[in-house]
C-alpha cells in the first residue's frame, strides 16, 4: 500500500514538473508585444526633465522634496500620545517629511491652502 502511494505521488510530482517546464519555456512569439519592448532610456544628464501635466483629478503634491521647503512645522508626536495609531502617523511624519510631501492629500484639503500630504501634519488635520 505504501509504495502505491509513493508510486503515485511521484507520478503527480513528474506530471507537475512537465507542465511546469513545459509552460516556461513557451516561444517568444506568444508573450504579447508591449512586453517585447524595452523601456526607453531614462535622461539622466544635467537636463531637468519638464514636469508632467497636472492630473485634475490628483490633489496638488510636490514633485521633489527640494520644492516643498522649507517644510512645514508639524504637531509634536506626544500630543497623541492616547492615540497610539494617530502618533506614529506623526512619528512618520516626522522622520520622513520629503516622501509625505511628495504625496497628495485626498481629502481635498487644498482649499485650505495644503500643498501635499505633508500640511496635514502641521495641524489635527490628519488625526481628523
């Protein structure tokens, strides 16, 4: 009996490893042609690349982080302290103000004069 199942698994396990192999090494032919291509070579010369239209649908954000300083004072972490959650979201704001101002706030808080996801830590706006 045991060596029917052994006999068994081993037949399931070469099946497997066939198809396996089998769908690995399918012609070039059938990969679909966007694949095919290379990326275009990206300028990384002296040249400053043109910024891109602006999404209407994307909140404003900062394009580096070198745009958006200096960066605002943000609320100090012990403030909420009973919010374990909300105070390491200032925690991060804290440690990595260049990335959250290079994302844009969907809350749509632009009308209050935001620039970037950023400003929302310069007040309780983000623990709103």
């Amino acid at each position: 009996m045991k060596t029917r199942i052994a006999v068994g698994a081993l037949a399931v396990a070469a099946l497997l490893l066939a198809a396996c192999s089998q769908s690995s090494t399918a012609p070039a032919e059938s990969k679909p042609a966007a694949r095919a291509q290379a990326a275009p070579p990206s300028s990384h010369g002296s040249e400053a690349a043109a910024p891109a239209p602006r999404d209407p649908s994307v909140p404003p954000y900062h394009q580096t982080a070198e745009a958006a300083r200096p960066f605002p004072e943000l609320m100090p972490v012990s403030r909420y302290r009973d919010y374990p959650v909300l105070a390491r979201a200032y925690e991060v704001a804290h440690r990595r103000p260049e990335v959250l101002a290079q994302q844009p706030c969907y809350c749509y808080c632009e009308k209050s004069g935001h620039g970037s996801l950023l400003d929302c830590f310069a007040s309780d706006h983000a623990a709103t």
